[in-house]
C-alpha cells in the first residue's frame, strides 16, 4: 500500500550531540583479538579505534563486555559492573574510553535490564526461597495443579517462557534462553539497583547506553495468557510467533521506569544519550511511547530495515512517515544492519552484492532524518558471513535449524586484513570462522581503491556530520514509488535534494528536477549525462539546490 506522503517539517534543536550523529557499533566479541584466543577483547578495539574515527563517525555503542557465562554471548549477565575476562579489565575499558575521547568518539555502552544470567548473585539468591530478601526480584508464580506452567506465554528463541525450579518449587519467567531469567521491573528495589548499575558506568564517563528489548522490561502482573496472533501456520517458525504479545512485554508502567532512568542521567553532565531496542508487531506506538516529550529515552529504533527482505520506496517512506515530526513522539533513530541480523548487502541486492549496492544503501541509510547506527564492516559492504552448520554457536539458530539463518552470519570475525591469517583477526583459532569473501573486502585493499565503499562511506558519513540539512534537518517527501524515492531535507535556507533509484533499470520520473543545482556525492561518484531524462539504475544522489 502506498504510504502517506506527508511533510516531516519539524523544529530540530542542534544543540543535542546525538541528534541527526552517526554511530558505529562494535560487536566486541568479533572485532579484534590480541591474545590469540581467538575472541575479540578491548584492548583489541582500543588499538582500532584510529580506523573507526577516521570514518568519521560521532560515537561507538559497545555491545556487551561485562561478566557473562556466555550463553548468549553477552546478552546474559551475571555481573553489571565488571568486565568479563574474556574482554580484559576495567582498567583495560578505561583505556578505551581514554583513547575514544582522544580521537573525539563519544562511547555508548549496551544495558541489558530485562533479563540476568542464571548465575547472577540476584538470581542465585532469588531461587533459594520464597522469602530472602530477592525473593521477588524475578518473576516467580506456580504450577498449575497439573503441574505445567503458569499461562501460555512462549519464549522468543521458542519454546515456553517458564522454567521450572526444584528449590523453590516454581517456574520462573524467561523471554529468551531459560539460563536468562527476566527481572521483575515491577519491584522498586529492582528498578534502584539497576539505576546504581546506570550510576556507575556514567561514573566512568560513558555519553550513555543503549537499551536491549525495552519492550520487555515488564509484563502483566496478572499473568493473564496472550491472545493468538492468527498468524498462518505456513508463516510459523518458532512457537512466539503463534502469540500476540501484549500480556508478557510492553507493559504501561514501563514509562514510569524510563523516566526515573532519565531523572538519573539528567543529574549528569554532557547530554547523556539513551536509544531504545523495541522489537514489536506495532514498534511505533512503544517507540513514541518511550521517547515522548523531555522526561524519557532520546531515541529509539525498531527491527522495520533490519529483516525487511525487499527493499522499496514505499517502505522506506512508511517507515520515515511514521516520525512525522511531532516532537511529542520523540528524535527517531535508524540502522539497517546489526549483530542480531543479517547483513543489509544479503538481503537487498539479489545476490549480486556489489560495490555499488553497498554505497547505494549507505547513502540511503545517511540521508535519512534521524539518527544513525552503522554496524561493523556495513562501511567495508560486507555481505552475511557464511557459517557451515558445524560451526555455528548461536543458541537461537542451532535450536530452529535450518528455519532460521540466526546471528552468527552477521557475527563473523572483522577481516582487518588480506593476507594475514584469519583475515588479521586473531593469531588462534577464531570463534567463528572467517568468510574467505570478507578477506577481499579487507580494509587494506580497500584503501588503495579510490572507488572503494570504505573511501565512499567516509565522504558519505563526513558530509553528513558537516551538512546542517542532512545531520539535523527537515525532511519532505517528493515521490515514493516502488523503486523511486526522493525527498527533501532543509534546515533554514539550506536545502539538499535526495534522490534514489532502489531497481536494476533505468526510471523515469515526472517531478522536477532543478536545473539549478550542485552536485554533492553520489555512489556512482559522477553526475551521468541522461540524468534529465531517467535515473539510471541503482543510484542515489545528494543534490544542493
């Protein structure tokens, strides 16, 4: 269905670092080793982040480091303020913060509040009765009287969401892995020892955090069973998907939690930042939700480019009409890849994963209004790494084989290096393997290669930063058709047309095009002569007018 072409005309404050930023996220388990066991550490990003600031980026968002059994690689921990062996020390995390604020990166750190691992001291003393004093900082409730679980409600990696325990003689709730027990939110002293957790990074410095599943941070204290979602069985691959969710996440009373987490951040100085993670059927209601007005989150982006498989005009312009503007609904924020999917070049180019694709999407990724989050090798036009079954360590992807690609394709080793073994990732034996078609998108070919997508991501991300109406300025639609899209975006008398042709052929198109105006980039890098006739193929342009 074609979207609502309406004007985003909106007042955008500059002041605010993180609006309209780029961000770069380094998935550190992936990024670089330097003790050649074969997992990347901080010390490893430290020594790297003279590449990722020649980029141009704003900011890092560090995926999680901190003390974990590393079930879910990170995603279940079992101690908020330490760093996990594996990835080194505090002292080797303020190392990194020194050298980022060196190279003038801002650094964001992951915060992962709804749920621990098994093996948290919270969760270790929660379990061993009815009445310690953590008794109730899980979501603990009882059998039915025939012993099965306390409602419907079904995890997301499949399964249910119950767990049963022998020490208590009760299940306990698990969105996720069963090693990951959710926290009760709902509990003060939950919320308080979670904002000391806040506290004490910012005490360290950090610009702020990005929130893993907020919509998950609560659930409905009745436990009342989730309707189904009618999807059609042939659409089915976990038991998740058979359930509309609306009683075990997204609960009202997550605002109120947001907003004391922003009380503690706003007693900082700097202008903390905080995006929030929202997977759901209808991720923009929670989206605003959380970052109405001036007393919540700053941002928040959802899954819409993530898993989308096709890519049209029309869904990007849905996708950018739905932030019309209204600063009650918040600053949205966008990404087209990350660690949990796979990689944008797999799934939009039709198997060609061409140099030209690749900048063609992270044109399109930087024109949008908004703020950016660009993943690991997205600038080098990595496709999804290959990973042989054998190999795979994602609990997700092992569990629903072959129905899920999971997340180790996106996951793979960074290839620093051409020649160098395991592409310069590791002198050992990599957790996962490396792509040998990554290897020769290394940056040290792409270095030499003036029309590479590493030297056109740096203009493209340094012209953002410097460009008022791309960074932080208005945005109106012109055209949305299934592979045309162009818009507008100004800031005071500074306008900037953006104009895409998403398909493998020429278009035409019936708007007009100023005869007047300046050539800013494009990623077929020259301005082609039958441009008034048709948009050639696979093309994007910035033009000032």
């Amino acid at each position: 269905m074609e979207p609502c072409l309406a004007d985003i005309f909106t007042t955008s404050s500059p002041n605010e670092w993180w609006r309209g930023a780029t961000f770069y996220q380094i998935y550190p388990r992936s990024f670089q080793d330097t003790n050649g066991d074969g997992v990347g550490d901080l010390k490893g990003i430290t020594e790297r982040l003279e590449y990722v600031a020649s980029l141009n980026v704003d900011a890092i968002w560090l995926s999680p480091f901190f003390k974990s059994p590393m079930k879910d690689f990170g995603y279940d921990v079992s101690d908020y303020c330490d760093v996990d062996p594996i990835f080194g020390t505090i002292e080797d995390f303020e190392a990194l913060f020194k050298r980022a604020k060196e190279l003038g990166l801002k650094v964001i750190i992951d915060q992962v509040y709804s749920h621990t691992s098994d093996q948290h001291n919270w969760f270790l003393e929660s379990r061993k009765s009815r009445t310690n004093d953590k008794a109730d900082w899980y979501i603990w409730a009882d059998a039915k009287p025939d012993g099965s679980p306390p409602n419907n409600w079904q995890a997301y990696f499949g399964g249910s969401s119950w767990q049963w325990d022998s020490s208590r003689k009760q299940y306990f709730m698990h969105n996720f892995l069963s090693s990951q027990p959710d926290l009760n939110l709902h509990h003060p002293k939950v919320q308080d020892a979670l904002l000391d957790v806040t506290r004490f990074w910012l005490d360290r410095g950090v610009d702020g955090f990005r929130l893993d599943v907020v919509n998950c941070f609560m659930h409905d204290p009745e436990l009342r069973d989730n309707p189904p979602s009618g999807r059609p069985i042939e659409e089915v691959v976990r038991s998740f998907d058979m359930q509309d969710h609306i009683y075990s996440e997204t609960h009202h009373e997550t605002v109120n939690f947001l907003t004391r987490m922003r009380w503690v951040l706003d007693g900082y100085e700097g202008n903390k930042f905080t995006v929030a993670e929202v997977s759901s059927p209808d991720p923009f209601k929670f989206q605003r939700e959380y970052t109405s007005g001036h007393q919540r989150l700053n941002t928040s982006y959802n899954f819409d480019f993530l898993y989308l498989d096709h890519l049209t005009g029309w869904s990007i312009a849905n996708s950018l009409s739905s932030w019309e503007g209204d600063p009650a609904h918040g600053w949205p924020s966008w990404a087209f890849s990350n660690h949990d999917a796979p990689r944008v070049l797999s799934r939009w180019s039709d198997g060609m994963n061409t140099v030209v694709h690749a900048k063609l999407y992270l044109l399109l990724l930087l024109s949008m209004r908004g703020t950016v989050f660009m993943y690991q090798g997205e600038e080098l036009g990595l496709p999804t790494g290959n990973v042989p079954y054998e190999f795979l360590q994602d609990p997700e992807a092992i569990e629903n084989w072959p129905h899920t690609l999971g997340r180790d394709g996106a996951r793979t080793p960074f290839p620093w290096s051409s020649t160098e073994e395991n592409a310069g990732f590791t002198t050992g034996e990599p957790w996962l393997p490396v792509d040998p078609a990554h290897a020769a998108l290394a940056p040290d070919v792409q270095e030499a290669d003036e029309y590479s997508t590493l030297v056109f991501a740096r203009e493209a991300i340094r012209l953002r930063r410097d460009l008022a109406p791309i960074r932080i300025g208005d945005l109106a639609f012109i055209t949305a058709e299934e592979y045309l899209l162009a818009f507008k975006r100004k800031q005071g008398d500074e306008t900037i047309l953006c104009v895409f042709n998403l398909s493998n052929r020429p278009l035409e198109y019936d708007f007009e095009l100023p005869e007047k105006r300046e050539l800013i980039i494009s990623n077929i890098g020259v301005e082609p002569h039958n441009i008034e006739n048709e948009i050639p193929a696979l093309t994007g342009y910035w033009w000032k007018i």
